[in-house]
C-alpha cells in the first residue's frame, strides 16, 4: 500500500475581523475564526489597530505593529 504524504504548510492570505471574532483565510480555501477575547491585545485595539497587519514570512504568521502582537497560522489552528 502506498501512501501519499501531505506536507502541512499553513499560509494566512487574508485577516478579516467581526465585531467579537478574528478570521483567517488561508490560501488552500480553509478558513480559521477565533474569538478575539483569546487574544487581549487584539481585542482591546481600536479598528484602525486591527486593520493595520501584515503577513509573516509567507503568511506563517500575523503581525500588527500598532499593538506590538504576533500569531502564528500554526499557533492558530492548534488552538481553535
């Protein structure tokens, strides 16, 4: 029997925000909602804060300068 072996390589595309939830879009189509009292920087950011992020590597990660926070896609998918 073979077995194809799947590299796990998750990439944040796009970072997407409701009023109570982070959402991540991730370029194979999959999409990762977390609410955003898991992360207290993060929900204690105003709009503008939020909307200031940028991708990590090749989106492995997320980064939002304004309020100095850090996750990763893999951290992401572990904990929701």
């Amino acid at each position: 029997m073979n077995t194809l072996a799947v590299e796990l390589h998750p990439q944040a595309h796009t970072i997407k925000f409701t009023d109570s939830d982070l959402i991540v879009e991730l370029l194979d189509g999959r999409k990762i909602s977390a609410p955003l009292v898991w992360f207290p920087r993060l929900s204690q950011a105003t709009q503008k804060q939020l909307a200031n992020w940028e991708l990590l590597g090749d989106g492995e990660g997320i980064h939002w300068p304004d309020i100095d926070e850090d996750l990763s896609v893999v951290g992401l998918l572990f904990k929701a």
